[in-house]
C-alpha cells in the first residue's frame, strides 16, 4: 500500500518536471510592456508572463532609466508557454494583432526607442517562425513592417510594481484608455485562445 501511495506522487513529481521542461520562451516588445503583460495573462497555454527590459547597453537598469530612452533597452515581455497548447506561431499572431508593427520607436502617444517593436528570439526554429510570420504581416498592414528581429540578450525583470499592473490598476487612467481596450480586442479577436 505505501508503494501505491509514493508512486503516483512520483509520477506526478516527474509529469510536473516533463511540463516544465517543455516549456518554451517568447520575449516581446510592442510598445507599454503594461499592454503586452495584460494580453498574454489571459492567452490559453502561457504559463507565466513577466515585465522587464531587453536590447540595451546599461546592467540593470531601473524603469526610469528606461523610460529617459538612455539605456538603449526596449519594455519586454518573457513569456513561458507550453507549445503542447499553443505555438510560437499562436503567440507571434496574437502580438501582431495587439500593437501596431509600423510606427518606429512609437505605440500611439508612448514615443521613445524603448517602445519599440521587437521580437527577441530565443532559438533558431523561433527565428525562422518569425521571418515567417512577419513576411504574412507585411501583406496585412497599410504600412511597412518596423519591426525588428534579434537573439535574445540579457533579460532584466522590471521591478515588482510593474508586474501584474493592469489587474492591480485598472481604474488608472493609462490602464483604462490604452491596456483595456488592447485586452478588449484580443478577448473578440481571439476568444478562442482565452484561458
């Protein structure tokens, strides 16, 4: 009886690591990472989302550093996602639908490098992906695409206040004039992709 009882621990302990070893990443940067966090928390198969900053020249480098456009780092998003419930290719849809892929360094009145469009790729297969689907976004939007495809560089995790913000903040005037209706669109565009 006691061996019946450990195994199905066991198993489950070993079922937990499969899954977490299958996970992959995505990091993202289209605009305000409150806009992208927001979105990708409800995405069915992403498995944790995080705020932070990619791409620049500057070790740990605070938001307000960021935000002065010095540091050269774009807001990101680090997704974790399980590609046995949603692709890479799922993930890159739901991001060329949420912000505008054609205003350089700009996502409506957010202007400054560090709002830039930016897919950071973290193996050769995402690469390869996203040239694919950048190339079919070309042929969606009026203007040409801006943004920009690199390897993943050092990740750095914005500070606590900015994770989770819009479901900490939703009645703050950023969060509900520019997050909530990018949450809207996703939820009619995508409704069956919601957690």
């Amino acid at each position: 009886m006691a061996n019946q009882l450990q195994n199905p621990s066991t198993n489950q302990m070993v079922h937990q690591a499969d899954q977490a070893d299958q996970a992959e990443i995505a990091i993202l940067g289209g605009g305000c990472f409150w806009c992208l966090e927001a979105v990708y928390l409800e995405v069915l198969g992403v498995t944790k989302v995080e705020s932070g900053y990619m791409g620049g020249q500057v070790a740990g480098p605070s938001y307000e550093q960021v935000c002065a456009g010095t540091t050269g780092h774009a807001e990101v998003v680090r997704l974790e996602f399980d590609p046995q419930q949603i692709g890479y290719r799922d993930i890159l849809e739901i991001f060329f639908t949420i912000h505008d892929p054609t205003t350089l360094n700009r996502q409506g009145n957010d202007a400054g490098t560090q709002y830039r469009s930016v897919i950071y790729f973290t193996s050769p297969g995402q690469e390869t992906t996203a040239r694919q689907v950048m190339a079919e976004m070309a042929n969606v939007w009026d203007g040409p695409l801006v943004t920009a495809l690199a390897p993943a560089q050092t990740w750095y995790r914005a500070e606590d206040g900015h994770q989770d913000y819009f479901r900490q903040h939703p009645l703050q005037g950023y969060c509900a004039f520019v997050v909530a209706p990018k949450v809207i669109k996703f939820r009619k565009t995508f409704s069956n992709r919601l957690k």
